[in-house]
C-alpha cells in the first residue's frame, strides 16, 4: 500500500489566500454595482451576501461530489486549476449580464415600477441569477484545495485550518482594497480587474504545481473509508456559519450608528470578522499540530467562548466608544480607526467564533477514521455546505 508523502503546505496556503482576496474583492464590488441596480445600499448588500452564501453552499456540494472521484494529489490540484479558472470566467461574465439584465429592464421598468415590491423582487432575482455561477465556482475551491493540500484525514484539523485561515487573511485584504483603497487609485472597474487577475493567476499557480506532481502519488488505499463526516461536526459547521453571520449583520446594524457611515461600518466589520476569523482558524491548526486537544474539545470550549464573548460585546461597545453614537462618529470613521473599534469590541467573541468551524475539521478525526483524497474532499466540501 503506497502512502501519500506530505507535501509543503506553504505554496497552497499562498496560492488560497489569493484565491480568498480574488472572491472578496469581487463579492465587494459587486455590492457596489448592486447598490445601483437596486438602489439602496442594504439591498444590495443582501443581494450580494445571498448571492455568494447560496452559490458557495452549491460550489462546495459540487466539489464535495468531484473530490469523490479523485485519485491523487494532482487530480486535485487540476480540479482546483479548473474552478478558479470558471470562478474568474463566470466574474468576468457578471458586469456583461448586467448590462443585459438593465436593458431588458428598460422595456418593462414603467410596468414593475406601478408595484415597488415587484420591482425590487425582479431586480433581486436577476442580481442573483447573474452573480451565482462565479459564487458556485468560489466555493467548490475549498473542498478541492483541501483534497489537494492535506495529507490525510488526521491532520484535516492541523492543515485544513491553516489553508482555511490563510483565505480568510487574504480575504480580509480583499475586503480592504475593494471597500477602500481599490476604487480611488483604480476606479471601480480597475478594482475588479484584481480580482479577476487574482482569480486567474491562482488558477495558473495550481496548473503549474500539479505538473510538478507525479501521477498516481498518493492513491487511496483500496478500502472503504467513511465518505461522510460525522454528525456532530456537520452540526457544528453549520452553527458555526449560523452564529457568524447573525453577529456580523448586527455589528454591521451596531456600528453604522457609530460611524455615522455604512461603507465604512459595513468595510470595518467585515475586515475585523475576517481577520478574526483567521486567527481563530491558525490557532485550531497550532492545537491540532502540537496535540494539545481533540477537535471536539476545541469545538466544546469555542461554543462557551463565542457564547460569554458575544455577551460582552455591547459592554465592550460602549467602552472602545465613548460618547458613541452622537460624539464620536467622525473621528472614529477613518477605516484603520474604525477597524480597530470593531476589533477592540468583539475580537474575544470572534476569535472564539473562528475556532469552531476548523474545530469541527478536526473533530472529524477523533474517531480514528482514515482516508486519502476523496474522503479529505467531501469532509471539507460537506462541512462546507453546513456552514
């Protein structure tokens, strides 16, 4: 039976944290481009969030799907080539389509806009219609990248967390240079060219490491391994993804009123969730890398730290922003000043937030379940679902 050596881990923590910065980058601007469509900055927001949520949660269903079907190390690494490739097609077709979209519109704007609800409902419908395909793209990344990256089903908590953290890091510089600094030296357009170029360059990085991959590599062993991830770990993830979420929005809803700004709020926010995310994720992978703890008991302490965090925050609010909301939103609404208002309010609660996705990574192992590439995909790609 041949083992699957364990390849270095850097070169495709690289290559995801600019797969991670390409999506946001591209997940922002489209929030700008919706607000025009839709014409209010919340529903645009909503169309955008929606739009990459539920065409992740496909993505990563699909690539839990393709991640059974693979053999070896560079299988996986032309899957992931592959999905970054249609990610940067399907981005680069979303400003054409909506065009299209708005000249089809014209024709029947007079009709819809007799009924507001209709108008705003069709113009929803259309912006998720034509952002889904890059979405579905973005998030089969994750469960391929994972078949590709890790070597076996022990260490998905060690090296699943690092790859996931590292995509959140360059996500949060995605976020950053999309809200922020992107648009004034590029203009709009030019800032979605980076992520396109993002999309396209990892897609180039993972072609040219699987050509340095030997065929056959790292094979499954002919046995049965569980194709499925435990119970309690989809439970989890999908808490998880449930908790994150609802907090971000109401960090969002929170901050707005002290900065007084909701694209320096909605920018802040989304920065500081990221970035806290990710430590969580590289803290689980150290944990796991030196046996500290199980991945359940990391998942356990996580949900009560996440719990006692959250219910500091609006305590921790009032602290970081004194004077707030009346006093203290212009000088709080530079973007590293906001950042940091947000971090120093809830990074306890988010930190313990981002432990307890990887966590449910590593809980999958606890078991002592084995297996090689299609086992380590569809655990990656379901857990991603869930969440």
């Amino acid at each position: 039976m041949r083992s699957r050596s364990a390849p270095p881990l850097w070169p495709l923590a690289v290559v995801f944290a600019a797969s991670g910065a390409g999506a946001l980058v591209v997940e922002t601007v489209w929030m700008r481009w919706l607000r025009d469509w839709l014409g209010a900055t919340a529903p645009a927001a909503a169309a955008a969030s929606t739009a990459y949520f539920s065409g992740s949660a496909f993505g990563a269903w699909l690539g839990a799907r393709r991640a059974r079907r693979l053999h070896d190390r560079r299988a996986a690494l032309r899957a992931y080539a592959g999905v970054e490739l249609l990610a940067a097609l399907g981005a680069a077709a979303t400003p054409l389509l909506l065009l299209v979209a708005g000249a089809a519109f014209a024709g029947v704007y007079d009709a819809l806009r007799e009924t507001r609800t209709l108008l705003v409902a069709a113009r929803f419908a259309v912006s998720l219609v034509v952002t889904f395909p890059a979405a579905v793209a973005y998030g089969a990344t994750l469960p391929l990248i994972g078949a590709a990256a890790v070597p076996s089903l022990a260490t998905l908590g060690s090296h699943g967390a690092a790859l996931y953290g590292a995509n959140l890091v360059g996500a949060a510089c995605g976020v950053a240079v999309a809200a922020w600094w992107g648009p004034r030296l590029l203009g709009v357009d030019g800032t979605y060219a980076i992520g396109l170029v993002l999309a396209l360059s990892t897609s180039a990085s993972a072609y040219l490491l699987a050509r340095r991959e030997t065929a056959g590599v790292g094979n499954a062993p002919p046995r049965d391994p569980p194709v499925h991830p435990p119970r309690h770990a989809v439970v989890v993830a999908a808490l998880s993804g449930f908790v994150v979420l609802g907090v971000q929005v109401l960090l969002v809803q929170a901050f707005a009123l002290v900065f007084h700004r909701p694209v320096v709020a909605f920018g802040a926010v989304l920065i500081a969730v990221l970035a806290c995310l990710s430590a969580g994720a590289w803290i689980v992978s150290l944990m796991r890398t030196r046996g500290w703890a199980t991945g359940g008991t990391i998942a356990a302490w996580s949900l009560v730290g996440s719990a006692i965090g959250a219910a500091a925050i609006p305590a921790a609010l009032f602290a970081v922003t004194p004077g707030a909301p009346t006093g203290a939103g212009e000088s709080l609404a530079s973007p590293w000043r906001a950042i940091a208002t947000v971090v120093g309010a809830a990074a306890p609660a988010l930190v313990a937030m981002g432990c307890v996705w990887p966590a449910a990574l590593a809980s999958c192992a606890d078991d002592g379940a084995t297996g090689d590439h299609p086992t380590i995909g569809a655990y990656v790609g379901e857990l991603s679902l869930a969440n």
